[in-house]
C-alpha cells in the first residue's frame, strides 16, 4: 500500500505523494549545473525559440517523476533503447534482488528521497493523469509531463508563448525529411540572393569573403561646432586571436584602418598612419554624453538626438571569413579576421538601403507597426531605457535598411511554402535569428562573438552595433542557418528524447525514449483566471509568473509583430498589434499595476487553479523567494483560496537569468494540496507544534543529507508551513487572529532562535564556495543569525560592481574596519574583523603584536583564526595570533 494521510473523520483518505515526503536536492542540483549551461545538449527542445526564465528541464522532470507516480499498478517502466521490454521489477545492479515499483515509491521520505529517483533515466509511462500548467510560457512543463504519458493542458495569455510551446508539442509528430525539403525550398529560392548582401574584398586575393559581422557606429552632429561625433565608447573592434590572442583589435579614430595594439588602455601608434591616441578614451562618457574630440563639448547624447531629429550610423569595421583561403590551406589568422570597412563595402550598405527604399513590394513583410510606450521602452521603466529619447518610435526602427531588406526577402520566401506546419517551423527559426539580427546587438569583445538584443532582458540602444550575415556562413552566431540547425536538434530530439545525468561527476546519455513528446497534448489561449475547469486535474504543476521580475508582454513584442506577418490570417490572437498587456499578470507601472494588484491578480489564479484540481490533486510550482514577506504573500493567497502548503524544497535556478538588484534570491519548489477543514488553534500551542517541527526536520536533514543550510532552512519552513496550514485563518493570539505573514514572521524567529549559526559561519561557508553569489548569501543565511543585511551593512560583500566578498583585502571592508578600529580602540569589533585587520597589517608590513596584546586573544578568536586558515590555505591568519618573529616588526 501507498503511505497514505488523514484527512478528517469524514473524509475519504488521500495518499501522500512522494514530493510531498521527499525530494532529490543534491541529484537535481548536480544535473542543473550542468544543464543550465549546456541545454542545446541536454534538452535542445528548449532552445527552438527564446522564452525567457524558462526553468530547466531537470528540474520539471524530476517535479513530474515525484508527482505523479502515486499508483504503482498504473506505472509502467522501459529501458531505453528497448521499447518491448517493459521492467516490471527493479533490481539492484545484481540481478538477484528485485524491489517492485511499490516499494520504490513507498521508500521516499525526506531522510532518503533517491529510490524513485532510480527511475529518473528510465522511460517512465503513468495511466490516467491529467496535469494543467495555467502559466506555461516556454512549456517546460507541458513537455516534461507528456514524456510520462499524461494529458497535458497549456495555457497562457501570450501568443508568442503560444505559438512557440505549440511547435514545440508538434515536433515529436513532424517529419524531419519534409522539413528539410521545405528549408531547402526555401534555400533555393533566396539563398543566393541574401548572401551577395554580405560580400567583400579578401585581403589575401583576388576573390571574394564572406563578411559574419558588419561593425556600426552612431554619429551626430556636436550641438556646438558642428564635427561630426562617432559614438565609440572605446576603439576596440575585437579581442585578437590565434597567435594573437594576448592583443586587441582597435580601430584608429585618425585613419579609419584597424590594428593590433598589445594594450588598448595605453596610448598606442597606428601601424598605418602613425596616429597616436588611447584605444580605451572613445568619445562616449558615463552618464550618456558625448565628447566632442574637436571642441570639448560635453553634452547629452538623447537630448542631441531629440534635437537633430535623428542620428546616423556609419559601417566602419567588420569580422571576415574566407572559405576560398581555408579550403587552400592558410592559417586560421588568414581565413579569418577584422578588417576597416572598404570603400566597396560601403557601396555594398548604400546599394542595400537604395534598393529597400524602392522595394514597395517588400514593405509589407516588416513590421512598420509603432512601439508600444512600456516600462521596458520608457525612462521611467523598471530598467531606465528609453528607447524613444534614442530615436525609435517604431519597430521597423530596430533594424537598418539592409536588414529590412533581406529579413523582408527571407520571410517572404518563408511564407510561400504551401504546408502550414512546415510553414511554421521555417517560421520560428526566422523569429529566434531576430535576437541577432538589429541594431541593438553587439558583440562580445573578451569572446570574439555576437549577444543578442535581450542578453538583459530590456531594450538597451546600443551606440555600436553589429550586423549580422542574416543567412549565415561557415561560423557565426545567431543566423538563420545556424537557427535552423538547432531548431532541428530540438525537433530531432522530440521524436525520440533521451535523459543526461551525472555519475560520478560525468555526463552520460541515455539511449532513446521510446515515446515522442507532445502526444495527448492540448493548448489554450487565454487568461489564467478564465480557466472553466472544475475537478478535472490530477496535477497542476507550473511556473507562474512572479511580480515585476520579467514584463513577458512588452519583451515577447519583438518577436510578436514578426510572426504577426504570416500569422494574423491564420490564428485570430495575432491579429492585434501588440501582445495583451492589461490582463497580464505581472506588477508593471506603465499598467498603473504594483505590488497590491499583482498580489490580488495571483491570487485570483491560484483560485482558478484550485478550482480545477481534483479533491485529490497537488499543486506543484516553481517561485523565486527573496524574504519573509513574499513568503507571506504566497502563503497567505494559497491558504485564502482553499490550498494547504505541504511542503517546499530549494532547486537551482535558470543560471542565464537576469534579476534587478537584489528582490530575487533563489527557486523553491512549493507543494500544495485542496485544503482539510482547519481547526482552530491558539498561537502558543501552535508555535509548540511549529517548533518541534522545525527541529525535527533539521535533525533529520542534518543527520541523513548532504546538503547547505540555506537548503535545510528551506525545507524546514516548508514543514512548518505544512502545520500553520492546518490552522489558517483560525491561529488567536490574544484574542485576534494572526494573519499569515505574522506567522511567517514568527517562523522564521523561531527556526532562528535555536541557531548558533552567525554572520562570521555564513562569511566561512561564503569563502568555501566556488564563484559566490547573492544567491548563495540568501541560501546559507536562511536559517541562521545571520541575514544577508548583516553582511551587507559590515561590508562583508558587495554588489557594485558584480558581486564581491569582503575578504581582507578589499578596500570597502578595509575602510569599515579602519574607521570602528580608530573610532572605539576595538571595543565594537567582531573576532572576523580583527583577524582580517591584522591580516591587512600583516600584508603591508606593519606592526600587530601590539593589537594582539591589546585584545586580549582567547579560544574564540584562535578558533576562527584556525577555520580561515584552513577554508582560504592562508596559515597568516594563526601566525599572527602566536608567532613573535612574524608578528614584530
């Protein structure tokens, strides 16, 4: 039998899931690591077409794996590879002992969650599921659940989310020879004709090269004499490579030519004209001026724009490839490399944009439809871009007229292909290139290689821009071609999965899952809270949408008014000209919506979503946590509408994902079930429940898993929730009842208050941590003494620029230290400071004996003398405690 729980006396019982006893922190994390940066490896699926936070697939995978094998007699299991041998048993490597799926799924508790996770490489099927994602975006979760054979239900408010989990669903059931017929359709027909546009003069013959990247600067006028103003930040064209990889690519401001200099932040000499200037001193200051080099004028460089009614742009340098020379054999230095645009190149530009000006016919492939006035297009935005102060005011404005021209052909040869679905995919590619082909891409100097319009998630105008080869050659990022490339990876993996997971800490492949992804899959479009389902769902399992932390509506318009193009003929929600703002659930200022109405919009969905579910359903979801009050906030909506929290685990987050400052610190995994009938309770008696609870669970955490205590932390306040939600909205504390924000409150005392763990544990775990973060601040806190203000107010790190730990050697910890040092004689400082300032001392050469003397050491301070020895190899920090010849000078 299934571990099963009590409801009430009247209530039918309901079995406890796995997730709810355990889950796999450690085995996730060790596969996120590695997904997280590599998923054109493990899930190409996922990299068809940017949606942007998408969570990873290990992460859904194993959410599903836990949830819905509940019911070991509707549970089959393959081997990969081996569609016909179904595993009715499950040995243990031997061949002898046989464990049925029943006791692999009864095993899971939260001292030792991995028998079920033996499965996590098998093709699992389960019987009689039905799970809804109300907030599906980019389908991670629709993918991951239909691998296990459920009914899966999609929905969003967003058509470009829409459209892209649609192709998605429908790759396992494409056939790959007709789409290749279609993209080489597409080939012949325009192929030719876009690659003349990227042409030039091989500087080592008499032929031809292919151009990958075009370089572009913006130019005004200065408002005082007149010069023109190119808008170089700095002079730098590319990092060098090859035999030169120690040297810079710059170009000459004097000549216009492009050399190699061996320090671009020191005055250098151009090869060719003998011009001496600093490559790093550009005409582009801090704050958005410009420098005029001729006069000195300083001035705004929006305000210059507003006043000219325009700016120009000027094609000054471009990255080569030949494949003439790589085929007879020259070094990799000669078949490609940077080159000063020639006077044939510039030809080339002016031809394009003559050419786009008379093609009337062409016009209606781009999309002339006007920016939307956004918090992610105005200066009052969450981000400060203002697109409209930088002169664009429509969409088409993104793109210079060689790309409008081109893009144009491109689409329109697209949207000849007669198959709908064939169609669609040639489609999505086109749409994905986009984020590399317009004028707010730039390149990567430090990695020789082209980022994308949203590598900030904002519209952030660029004064130097790259323009991409839209077709593509031999290397590049972010063309069509290679689009296509890797939306056929995806579609080829749909039709036959595998699974990647770690062992021993190497990647291994599976062999091919049996079932495709996508079947018995359906999408609908629309807002969450108008979902008309009512005790339909086993699961709901999703990733909803979390404050103002991505405005998906105003960024997913880049893509929305292309696709719109083909589309709007064809499915009625591309027919108007933006993507739905207004009933997006999401805190966006230019909506008039904050924190109140994004609270109150939630939930309302999480309603929506409690109504759906069945009596026994669970509620899975993925949320970014960051302090007590959001905790609050989420448990306060899901108690309000009929949910009780039962459990809450840490997982890795997206690591290509972008946060502003500091309101979002990590992922948890939250678990809910439709609510019992809730007994009430006074404060005093549940705060025994609560504590016991906590202690508990950190006991048995401690003693049976390898895991952080921000993690332990984690799980702790999820059983403690786990009891307030017996209670909710019936907790008295002299006389009133308790909201749950004042519980979380509470809780998060209480998990505290039996903690001796303190500002300087957490800096030591911080030290023994491979590339730190804010992230890894928030988790090792959580469940101590010490919070990430601790830390911050004593300088032990900072974020200025990047994060940074405020080891003894950084000049911010030094100046906080300093100033208590000589103001108090030491009286206020902690052992941690004193150790890292007679550390500093020690490193100049000055005297500490005499402060040793002074403080008096004891036991505590040699104790934490020795941890820092021992977590940094740095034995200065004992020596200076005891050994006169070290610590006299």
């Amino acid at each position: 039998m299934s571990k099963e729980i009590q409801q009430s006396d009247d209530e039918s019982e309901r079995t406890e899931l796995p997730i709810e006893r355990g889950f796999p922190i450690e085995r996730v994390n060790e596969i996120a690591e590695k997904e997280g940066r590599a998923k054109m490896y493990y899930r190409p699926i996922y990299t068809m077409h940017k949606w942007w936070a998408r969570r990873l697939g290990c992460v859904f995978r194993t959410i599903s794996l836990y949830t819905l094998l509940d019911d070991p007699e509707k549970v089959e299991v393959f081997e990969p590879g081996q569609e016909d041998e179904t595993l009715a048993g499950w040995g243990d490597g031997d061949g002898e002992t046989e464990l049925d799926i029943t006791s692999i799924i009864d095993r899971v508790d939260m001292s030792d969650p991995e028998s079920l996770w033996e499965l996590y490489t098998k093709d699992v099927r389960v019987e009689d599921k039905k799970v809804l994602d109300p907030f599906m975006g980019g389908g991670t979760s629709l993918v991951e659940a239909s691998r296990f054979g459920a009914e899966a239900v999609g929905n969003d408010l967003n058509p470009v989310a829409w459209f892209v989990t649609k192709k998605e669903l429908e790759a396992g059931q494409t056939d790959i020879e007709e789409l290749e017929e279609a993209f080489t359709q597409v080939k012949e027909d325009v192929a030719d004709e876009i690659t003349q546009y990227y042409k030039t003069s091989c500087p080592n013959g008499d032929h031809d090269a292919d151009v990958m990247y075009n370089f572009w600067v913006k130019e005004l006028d200065c408002v005082s004499c007149g010069h023109t103003v190119p808008l170089f930040k700095d002079y730098r064209v590319a990092k060098g490579r090859y035999e030169d990889d120690d040297k810079y690519n710059v170009f000459c401001p004097d000549c216009g030519t492009v050399t190699l200099v061996d320090d671009w932040q020191s005055e250098s000499v151009c090869d060719d004209c003998g011009h001496g200037f600093v490559p790093k001193e550009g005409n582009v200051s801090r704050g958005g001026k410009y420098n005029c080099p001729d006069c000195g004028q300083k001035y705004d460089i929006t305000d210059a724009i507003g006043e000219q009614g325009e700016f120009r742009t000027r094609l000054y340098a471009l990255e080569y490839y030949c494949e003439h020379c790589d085929t007879d054999g020259l070094d990799r230095s000669e078949v490609k490399g940077y080159r000063e645009a020639l006077p044939s190149d510039l030809e080339s530009a002016d031809a394009a944009e003559k050419e786009w000006k008379e093609s009337e016919e062409l016009a209606q492939f781009v999309p002339d439809l006007p920016i939307p006035e956004g918090s992610k297009t105005q200066s009052s935005s969450i981000d400060g871009s203002d697109v409209f102060e930088h002169g664009y005011e429509k969409w088409s404005d993104m793109f210079n007229d060689r790309q409008k021209l081109v893009l144009s052909k491109l689409l329109k040869s697209i949207s000849e292909i007669e198959n709908q679905n064939l169609k669609e995919y040639l489609l999505l590619a086109f749409s994905d290139s986009l984020m590399f082909q317009n004028t707010f891409t730039i390149y990567n100097l430090s990695a020789n290689k082209v980022e994308g319009v949203f590598k900030s998630n904002a519209f952030d105008p660029q004064m130097d821009f790259v323009e991409n080869n839209v077709w593509g050659t031999e290397y590049g990022r972010g063309t069509f071609e290679s689009t296509w490339r890797k939306l056929l990876r995806g579609i080829r993996y749909s039709s036959a999965p595998t699974e990647r997971y770690v062992e021993d800490g190497e990647s291994i492949e599976s062999s091919e899952f049996g079932k495709p992804i996508g079947e018995n899959t359906t999408l609908r479009y629309g807002d969450a809270r108008t979902i008309d389902k009512e005790n339909e769902f086993d699961a709901v399992i999703s990733d909803p949408p979390y404050y103002d932390n991505i405005i998906y509506s105003e960024l997913s318009d880049f893509f929305y008014v292309w696709l719109r193009v083909v589309l709007q003929s064809e499915y009625e929600h591309f027919e108007p000209t933006e993507t739905p703002k207004t009933d997006s659930i999401v805190a966006n200022p230019s909506q008039g919506k904050g924190v109140e109405e994004f609270e109150e919009e939630i939930k309302q969905a999480f309603a929506t979503v409690r109504n759906s579910l069945k009596e026994d359903g669970v509620f899975c979801f993925t949320y970014h946590h960051s302090d007590s009050d959001s905790w609050g906030e989420l448990l306060e909506s899901l108690c309000e509408v009929g949910f009780e929290v039962t459990a809450a685990y840490p997982v890795s987050a997206d690591l290509n994902k972008l946060v502003l400052g500091e309101s979002v610190s990590f992922d948890i995994v939250i678990v809910a079930r439709p609510a019992n009938d809730r007994g009430s309770t006074s404060w005093n008696s549940l705060r025994r429940d609560i504590y016991r609870t906590a202690r508990r669970t950190r006991k048995q955490l401690e003693e049976n898993r390898e895991l952080s205590r921000g993690d332990i932390g984690v799980m702790e306040m999820g059983a403690c929730f786990r009891e307030y939600s017996k209670h909710h909205g019936k907790v008295q504390r002299d006389g009133e009842i308790m909201t749950a924000k004042e519980v979380v409150r509470e809780i998060y005392g209480i998990i505290q208050e039996a903690s001796d763990i303190g500002v300087e544990d957490v800096f030591i775990d911080l030290l023994d941590t491979s590339s730190p973060s804010f992230d890894d601040v928030n988790k090792l806190c959580r469940g101590t003494n010490a919070t990430p203000e601790d830390l911050k107010e004593t300088h032990l790190y900072n974020q200025d620029d990047g994060f940074e730990l405020g080891t003894w050697d950084n000049e911010k910890r030094q100046a906080y230290i300093q100033e208590r040092t000589n103001g108090d004689g030491g009286d206020h400082l902690s052992n941690l400071d004193k150790l890292q300032f007679l550390r500093y001392r020690y490193e100049k050469g000055q005297a500490v004996q005499n402060y040793v003397d002074k403080w008096d050491v004891d036991d505590d301070l040699r104790e934490l003398a020795g941890r820092l020895a021992d977590v940094t190899g740095d034995g200065t920090y004992t020596r200076v405690l005891g050994d006169r010849d070290i610590t006299s000078y």
